[in-house]
C-alpha cells in the first residue's frame, strides 16, 4: 500500500488521465471506467487506499479500495 485517506483532489488532464490527490500525494489512474468510482469516493469524503508497483507520487495507481 502507497498511501491511504481520503481524496483532496481530482484533476482529469487533456489526455484523459486522472490525478488523484490523497493527502499531499497524486496518482495518476487512466482507467475510465473507475473515474465515476473515485469521484464519488471524493464527494463523500470516503477512506481511499491506494496500490501501486511503484510508490513514487506523480506514477500510475496499481489499484485502489474505497472504504
């Protein structure tokens, strides 16, 4: 596990690619499908846990948990 809380941010750039911002750390996650997932987790103030091969802000999400 990278990092865990919840979302402080969501930014989709030109490409379509979602940032998502836990904390003072982003992901990227290029997934479409899971962007309504995340969103909502972001409206309601939920816990996320973020996954990823490489824990480095700023790199691609391996996957996530909503809770």
């Amino acid at each position: 596990m990278c990092t865990s809380g919840a979302i402080t941010k969501i930014f989709i750039d030109n490409n379509g690619v979602m940032e998502v911002t836990v904390g003072t750390l982003a992901y990227l996650n290029g997934n479409k499908d899971v962007y309504s997932v995340l969103t909502s987790a972001f409206v309601a103030n939920k816990l996320v846990y973020i996954y990823a091969p490489n824990c480095q802000p700023g790199t691609s999400m391996g996957g996530f948990a909503v809770r």
